[in-house]
C-alpha cells in the first residue's frame, strides 16, 4: 500500500479488492479504528454497525475470492444518515420520537448498497427530522466539522459530511430538500450531489417535504459520487416521484473535461448577497477563471431574483414538513429539540393561499432556470455563502439561519454538485454549486471531475484528524 | 405586492393561527416565533406578484414540468 487506506478512493480500493492485495475485512477495521479513534471530536457516528459490518466484510471478501462481482460498491465501507431505514438498525432522525424506531425494511437506497455488497458502517447524524438543528437539546450530540471541531458542519446531512472530510468513509448518504446535501459538503470541503428529482427513490427515507425532497451522496471525491450514484439511481414504482427514464452513464464523462462548454454564472445571486464573505465570491470568480482556462466559455446571466427561489422553496418545505408531523406537534410538542420547534411549526401558519401562490411561482421559476439551460450547458454559483460559522454563534433558542443559496434547485428539481473551491483565511472550506439540466448528471460531474482535477483540493485533509488518526 | 400588516395584527394572525392548527405556543418561545412569522409574511408577500393565470401548479406535480418546465 503506498498511501493510508482511507486515502485509496472507491474505484482505487475496488481494484486493490479485485487483484487480492487488499480486503474488505482490512479496508473496514481501518475504518473502524478511525471512527474509534476521531469520531468522539466530531460526533458524525449515532449508530455504529461494527459487528455487522465485519459480517459484511468477510461476506465480500468470501464473494471476491469465489469471483462474485457484484459492481464497485462490493466491500466499499458506506454509511447513511440516520433517516435512511435500515432493516433492523435503529433509525431515529437524531430525535426523541424515534429512539426505538428499528425498521423492519430497508429504504430502497439502503437494500440497493446491500445487495451489491457494500459494507455498512453505522447511521449518521442529522439536524432533527433533516431540519431542525444543530441542537443540544436532542438525544444525541450534533455532529461537528472536522477542520474546525468549534465550528458546525452544516446540515441537515452533518454527520455525512463531517464523516466524509474525516476520512472515516469515502462516501455517505445524505438527503436534500433545501440545501442538505450541499450545504454540509460546502461547510466540511466535500462533494455533495443533489441529483435530479426523482432519480433517486426516497422510499424507506422519513420525508420531509414530499415535492422538494431528494436522496443523494456526499463524497470525497467527484468519481466516489458518481459511482454511488450508479449504484442507488434508478426507477422505482413504488415511489410517486420516481423518475422512469434511462440511467444515464454517471461516469461517462469524467475525463471528458470542459472545453466546448457553456456555463451560466448568475453572480448577482451571491456577489451582492446579505453576509456573504469576500473570500467566497473571489474564489467563484477564480473559479470561473480556472474552468475558462480550461477550455470553457463562462458568462454572467441573470435569473429571477435569488430570494423568490428561497421564499417558494420554504413555503413549500414548512408546509409540507409541518402536515407530516401535525400530529406530533398537537400531541407532543415539546419532545421534539427547540429548533425543530422554531422552524417547523411555521408550517401550521402557511395558508392554502400561500402554498398555492408558491406551486404557480415554481412553475415559473423551473421555466427561467431551464430556459438558461437551453442556452448554457451547466450553470456555476455559490453553494455556501461563508466558511461555516462557530457553534458559538448558533443562537439555541431561535430559528437557525445559515448564508447558503442552495433552495433553487431542489424547487426546480436540476441536478446540482456543491465542490470545495479553496479555504478561507481561517483554513475552512469554500465552496461552489454546478448545476445542470435535468438527468444529465454525467455533465455536472465532468465539469467537477475536470475542476478537482485542475484544483487538486482534494488532496489536502483536515488537520486535526490526521493527527489522531493514520 | 400586498404590505406586511403592523406588529399588533401580526400579533392577532399569529395567535389565531396557531389557535387554528391547536398549537399552544410557550411564553418563552413566543418571541421567537412571532419573528420568524414575520419572515414567513414577508415571504408569503414576495409569492404574490402579477402573474397570468396560465401560471398555474397542477403541472408541478408532473415530473416533467418540474425538471424540464415543459
């Protein structure tokens, strides 16, 4: 091995698992270890599955050695936040409500992972019920942001992010209704892909609003996401919004890189935004430069102002979320963590008039994002708006709001990529969205591919976890 | 675009309201709420533009309109 186990990336460990020289079992006790040895700084683990991910291991290394190939997630360590059902596993949404919540079903993103092979680790921590933290009025502590323990990793998917820049998985599931995904990856330096409404099946995962909700992967690197994604994408029946349409070929473009294309770059959403920092828009303005050197052609577009988007998306999303709990909040308020509380009752104000002014206003808005789209092969902006901001500054007893502009493109349903595009003074991550057209994945994740390859920010780890850990 | 109304019948929407969806809103969460209802007003105003009404949600729902705003 010339390089720490954690540092091989899935399709590097998989070939390493193919020819003998690694196995499953080795692959998953480092991680183990590490999640030992890290995981008390930054709380990323509510449940680890070590016995069961051991089984797991030896069962890959069994199939490996009797030339069972099952695809590139076989003997892959995984792990998924602790909304995604798991037959068997706990899984309580980080709340007091569902502590003994233990599932007799795999969501279809789990049972997918499962049955080709790949190695479970445990369930991650999110904010409450995917919206309401980080609190530390909750059953389990939030997770914390492993370049700077003292700062939030973002959310609602801060355990999958904090457990990717950690190094403690290459790749963990999170969900996106208005930013979840990409908003942990931007704070914690990772990728984070939203993929396409209804790509994804969200079966098994508890909701949090129907028609803005999205399952999607955090990883370390651009090819890691896109190999889960070939892995969960897919038709799938029993899933209202679920997509039937071809797979498309999610790796197909990685090495492919950027000239020819067209990008859009609405920068009047976040150059002149409220509290975002200086360091971010310089390093979207450098961005932009690196992928014009490399062959791109990038222009600034305008959209409809950046606040109709958030305003629709929270509308939808409180009122949504709200409907599914209404009987909780009449019956047990008080159970659920104070920001919860803050966020989701706002739902019960929301009028049918307001929801329905939203829908109309949605529809307007996916018509001015495509309508670029038609001109512009991809589309690139800000993902969060600041490097994450300390626990400190997180006010317990009112509704927490975090700089990030990722609602957009769950209202309108397009794929969208948050990578890291260079740290702050304070040595915290930055970060930038690529957004495409609907199911062409394989665009969004060659631009990114060509960009990380360009930038090489992968490359560096956070600090403090490579000092606790090899 | 319609006017946020003044704090007193923000006050009276809120309390009915929440009476409305049988909420019994704590004192010591009270405040909180009441700004965060002003920021669902504010948003609630920004949805009500002039708009034509071929604009119209039942094609949200629709995979399609949503995705590719066919």
């Amino acid at each position: 091995m010339t390089k720490a186990l954690h540092d091989y990336s899935i399709a590097e460990a998989g070939a390493l698992l193919r020819n003998g020289t690694l196995t499953s079992t080795a692959l998953t006790k480092h991680a183990l270890e590490r999640i030992k040895a890290i995981d008390p700084t930054i709380n990323s683990f509510i449940t680890v599955t070590a016995e069961s991910a051991l089984t797991e291991a030896a069962a890959a290394d069994d199939a490996f050695a009797k030339g069972i190939d099952k695809g590139p997630m076989q003997g892959i360590p995984h792990a998924l936040k602790d909304i995604y059902g798991t037959a068997g596993i706990r899984t309580t949404c980080h709340s007091k409500l569902l502590l003994d919540n233990v599932p007799t079903e795999d969501s279809v993103v789990a049972a997918k992972f499962k049955a080709q092979g790949a190695v479970l680790l445990g369930k991650l921590a999110t904010h409450e019920f995917a919206i309401g933290g980080p609190s530390f009025d909750l059953p389990f502590p939030p997770a914390r942001n492993p370049w700077n323990p003292d700062h939030i990793p973002g959310g609602s998917s801060s355990g999958s992010g904090a457990a990717v820049a950690a190094g403690l998985v290459r790749m963990a599931m999170g969900s996106d209704t208005g930013g979840s995904i990409r908003g942990p990856a931007g704070y914690c330096g990772t990728i984070g892909l939203k993929p396409t409404y209804g790509l994804v099946s969200r079966r098994g995962v508890f909701p949090l609003s129907y028609t803005l909700d999205h399952c999607g992967p955090l990883s370390w690197t651009v090819e890691d996401s896109a190999i889960a994604m070939e892995v969960i994408a897919g038709f799938d029946p029993l899933d209202p919004c679920s997509a039937d349409v071809p797979v498309p070929d999610f790796r197909g473009k990685l090495d492919k890189g950027v000239a020819g294309l067209r990008l859009g770059l609405p920068r009047h959403w976040f150059a002149q935004a409220d509290g975002v920092s200086a360091e971010t828009v310089r390093a979207i303005d450098d961005a932009a430069q690196t992928l014009a050197k490399l062959g791109a052609t990038v222009e600034e577009i305008e959209l409809p102002d950046y606040e109709l988007y958030n305003a629709c998306g929270r509308i939808i999303m409180l009122s949504e979320a709200f409907a599914i709990h209404e009987k909780d909040y009449q019956t047990r308020p008080f159970d659920y963590g104070e920001h919860t509380y803050l966020r989701m009752t706002m739902g019960a104000f929301v009028t049918a008039a307001d929801l329905t002014q939203a829908m109309r206003l949605r529809r307007e808005l996916s018509l001015a994002v495509n309508a670029k789209l038609k001109q512009y092969d991809a589309l690139i902006t800000a993902s969060t708006l600041t490097p994450a901001v300390p626990f400190a500054e997180v006010d317990p007893h009112g509704p927490p709001n975090f700089p990030i502009q990722t609602m957009p493109f769950d209202v309108t349903g397009n794929p969208a990529m948050s990578i890291p595009t260079g740290f702050s003074s304070s040595g915290l991550p930055l970060s930038m969205q690529i957004v495409g057209r609907a199911f062409d994945e394989p665009t969004v994740l060659g631009i990114g591919a060509a960009f990380e390859a360009a930038t090489a920010l992968n490359l560096r780890r956070p600090a403090s976890t490579v000092a606790q850990a090899a | 675009m319609p006017e946020i109304p003044a704090e007193d019948a923000l006050e009276t929407e809120f309390d009915a309201l929440a009476a409305r969806a049988g909420l019994a809103v704590p004192d010591s969460r009270r405040a909180a709420m009441l700004q965060s209802f002003k920021d669902l007003k504010r948003m609630t105003a920004l949805m009500r533009q002039p708009r034509t009404a071929a604009n119209e949600p039942a094609g949200s729902y629709s995979l399609l309109s949503i995705t590719r705003s066919l």
